[in-house]
C-alpha cells in the first residue's frame, strides 16, 4: 500500500506539471482533480474489501484468549 501512495506522490506533481505547461494550469487541475475523484469512487466502492483482505491482525489478536482484544481493533 506504501508503494502506491509513493508511487502517486511521484507521479501527481510530474503528470501535473506537464500538463500545466502544455495545456495550461485549468486543465491540469480538472485532470488531477478528477483522478482524485475516481480514485475516491474506487476507495468508497472496494474499501471494506480491501481492509478485510489486509487486516492480518484481527485474526492474531483472535488467537489470543488471556487478553481483551476488543480495545486494540477500532
């Protein structure tokens, strides 16, 4: 999940300004503007899927019997 936050903070500003100095800063802003909403869209849509699939810790704290667990996961 890092990478791809890494990945999208090196490529915003590049892809941003090369449009910006092609097309002008409207155009770079409508564009990087609705990459952010699709990316919403796809967060809204896949989240609980995605958090289940990553969630390795629910299943080791559930192996834990001589603790209360239920403060640790939000």
């Amino acid at each position: 999940m890092q990478r791809v936050v890494a990945a999208g903070a090196c490529l915003s500003p590049l892809i941003g300004g090369w449009l910006a100095q092609q097309f002008g800063y409207p155009v770079a802003f409508m564009a990087l503007g609705s990459l952010s909403i699709a990316s919403f869209a796809i967060w809204i849509g896949f989240g609980t899927r995605i958090r289940e699939t990553c969630d390795t810790r629910r299943d080791e704290l559930g192996k834990l019997t001589d603790m209360d667990s239920s403060t640790l996961l939000p």
